[in-house]
C-alpha cells in the first residue's frame, strides 16, 4: 500500500498541508416557495405569482489545518451554512408573498394578512434582482469570522436566473 503525504514545512518547521493554505469555494443549493406581486410592471409579472426559486449560495474561505479541530479540513460546516441560509431566507420567504411595502401594494398585503396570508413586505420591488441583494445582506451578517460570500445565483425559473458576485458588489 502506497501512502501519499502532501506535507510541506513551513517556516516554523511544523508540517502543513500546502492545498489548505489558499482559498477554496464550497456552495450549498436551497430550495423555497413564494410569491411577489410588481408594482407598476408592464407585463404579466404585473400580476401576483408564485416561483419554485433555487438558491446556489457560494462561501469563501480557508480550510481549518488542525487535526484537533472537529472542522478539520472544512472551510465551514455544510451544516453551518444550511443553519443560516434556513434561519435568514428559505424558512422566512417559504410559502409567502413578498410585496413591495413603499408601493399601493401595501393594502394588497394587509387584505391578504387579515385573510390568513403570509406576506412579507419588502422596501424594494422584489424582483429576482433586488431580492439577490437582499439574501446577500443577511447571509454576510450571520458568516463567521473567516468565511465570505463569494457567490449566490437565484433560479425563479429553470431557465431564468440572477447572480450576484462578491466582486462585484465591494
């Protein structure tokens, strides 16, 4: 049996894997359901409809080099991320309708909450676009230290989609 070592020294002397040195990428895919209404849109998005959205979410970050860290080897805990993106957006947004609370559609949201509905209102048109910056804003508050958003792409459809890229957005 042929065992491979991907040890180097570093400038302590102490061994370190070279790969868990640099940056790596992980990404988590969500799923959700919910609808959005668009006010003054001209097209039939203009009336209240549901999508069936899929979140990629990309983190960045450094894997642990620690062989007695439980998170050896991870840039972070799938889990961790799952905890978050769950917390922040699919159990929030899940089977609700998201409205534009600064648009007349206000009233339209509280006639639907008096009738059971959940309705979360939003201060900007919630297109895939705006809602893009939105999940970005609360998954970046809740990263640990270490850990950054690189990436996130939102399916409303299978073959429509928005991406959102760190560096684009410093």
């Amino acid at each position: 049996m042929k065992i491979i070592f991907l040890y180097s020294k570093n400038m302590n002397g102490t061994n370190q894997i070279p790969y868990l040195c640099r940056m790596i990428r992980i990404t988590k895919i969500f799923t959700f359901e919910t609808a959005h209404v668009l006010y003054n849109y001209d097209g039939k998005c203009k009336n209240m409809h549901g999508h069936s959205y899929k979140l990629f979410v990309t983190v960045k970050g450094k894997p642990v080099n620690d062989l007695e860290n439980p998170k050896n080897g991870m840039v972070v805990d799938f889990g961790d991320i799952k905890s978050i993106v769950k917390s922040e957006i699919v159990d929030v947004w899940d089977h609700a309708v998201l409205i534009n609370g600064l648009s007349p559609h206000r009233e339209l949201g509280e006639d639907l909450e008096e009738k059971g509905h959940k309705v979360i209102y939003c201060t900007f048109q919630p297109t895939c676009e705006n809602m893009l910056y939105a999940i970005a804003a609360k998954i970046k508050s809740k990263l640990p230290e270490g850990i950054s958003l690189a990436y996130l792409k939102l399916h409303e459809t299978e073959n429509s989609y928005g991406e959102w890229f760190a560096e684009d957005n410093q």
